[in-house]
C-alpha cells in the first residue's frame, strides 16, 4: 500500500485555512502521511463556484468569529482574539507570491521555501494580527525570509503573466478537486482512493478516511491533542 496523501488548499485570508495548517504542522498523527500545501486565491475561488464570503451572510458573519475561537482553542491554535486589520483584506498579491516561492522548492515534496514562508505569514496575520497584505509588510517578510535579492525575484516572477497564471491554475485545480471554500482537504488513501473534505471541523473523518491512527497522549496542538481530542471530531 502506497502511504496516503493530503492536499491541503489554503489562502492566508482564511484564520480556518490557518487553523488547518498549523494543525497540519504541527500535530503528530499528520507525520504518518505525505501532505502537499497549495496556495489559492480564495475569492477566485469562490467565483468560480458561486459562493458567498461568510462575512456577507446573516447571523453567518456574529457566529463564525465565535467558531474560529472555538476551534483554536479546541487545537490549541494560537490566534487572534481580534481580527487582522482590513479583515477580510486582499490576498491576491500574497498568494500570487507565494505561488513563486512553491515554484522554488523544485518539486521537493518537503516544500522547505513554501511552509517557511506560509509558517511566517500565518504567524503574522493570524496569530499577531499584521496587515500583510500591504505591500511594504509583503516585501518586508519576504525580505526576512530570503534575503532582498531573493525577495525582489519573488516580487518580479508574482506580477509577470506566467506569475498570474500560476495562482489562477492552483485555484482552478482545487475548484476541479471540488473545492467550494477552504481549508479543502484532497485525501487519497493507500489503496488510491480519494475524496474531498471541507473545513477544520471534518479532521476527524480526515484521520478516519486515510486511516490514521492517533496515539495516546494530551496536550495542544504543539505536543499531540491526544485521543479524547480527537474523538470529539468523530
């Protein structure tokens, strides 16, 4: 049996594409398979498929911030008990580059370059509320990340059609994956199957699915949520 597999769609927008990540990162049962991150554009994404943001629904817009703490807490995410500036602020220009840093890591299917530098922007976003989507922070944690030569590479490649192009067809390939919103889980089992899951709260049938099995333990999401954590979700 091959070992299974989970794509993960995310967009720094996202604090419930954030939570997934950092789970993802840092929970111990999510070493037992390989995991590929994938930056999209969330509101191309749901363009395509004719959703609405939460924020523009009724009664959706009070609850789901009350959600997203429920679930940081649950995971022992460290999060933002307010929201990041302009939220939900435009992401375009940040996921264009960090489709560039994907392109970087030349298929190695650690993704060294791209969960530096999505480690770094979920950090700031979500967890110290920093408005990285304005251009001068962008450059900035770029610049922190790889050095200024290599920053303005980045910078140069993520404007450029080829550039533009990258991040339209990662949005395009999570739509076909089935994707409505994010987090999007693509789960592909040992014997090859695969099938889609939507949001944090689906983890558990995510584990169930491929099979994963969570050992013992207690503690947040930095040292194993344990399995009474876990059996909450299933």
């Amino acid at each position: 049996m091959a070992r299974p597999k989970i794509t993960l769609y995310v967009d720094t927008v996202s604090p419930f594409a954030y939570m997934a990540y950092y789970i993802m990162r840092h929970e111990e049962v999510f070493k037992s398979c390989d995991v590929e991150y994938v930056p999209i554009f969330l509101g191309g994404l749901f363009q395509k498929c004719g959703n609405t943001a939460p924020l523009r629904i009724k009664n959706k817009a009070e609850w789901i911030n009350t959600e997203r703490m429920r679930w940081a807490r649950h995971f022992s995410v460290p999060i933002t008990t307010g929201l990041p500036p302009d939220f939900p602020a435009p992401s375009l220009h940040i996921m264009r580059a960090l489709c560039a840093v994907a392109a970087s890591d030349d298929n190695d299917p650690q993704q060294p370059r791209l969960t530096k530098a999505l480690d770094a922007f979920y950090s700031q976003h979500w967890e110290h509320a920093v408005a990285t989507h304005k251009p001068e922070v962008l450059k900035e944690t770029l610049v922190g990340l790889f050095g200024e030569a290599e920053a303005e590479k980045i910078l140069t490649e993520s404007t450029t059609p080829q550039g533009k192009q990258a991040l339209s067809t990662t949005t395009d390939r999570a739509f076909e994956a089935g994707a409505f919103g994010i987090p999007w889980f693509e789960c592909t089992d040992g014997d090859g199957k695969t099938e889609g899951f939507f949001g944090v709260s689906s983890l558990g049938q995510v584990l169930d699915f491929l099979g994963l099995q969570v050992k013992g333990g207690a503690g947040g999401a930095g040292g194993g949520l344990g399995k009474s954590g876990w059996r909450a979700l299933l």
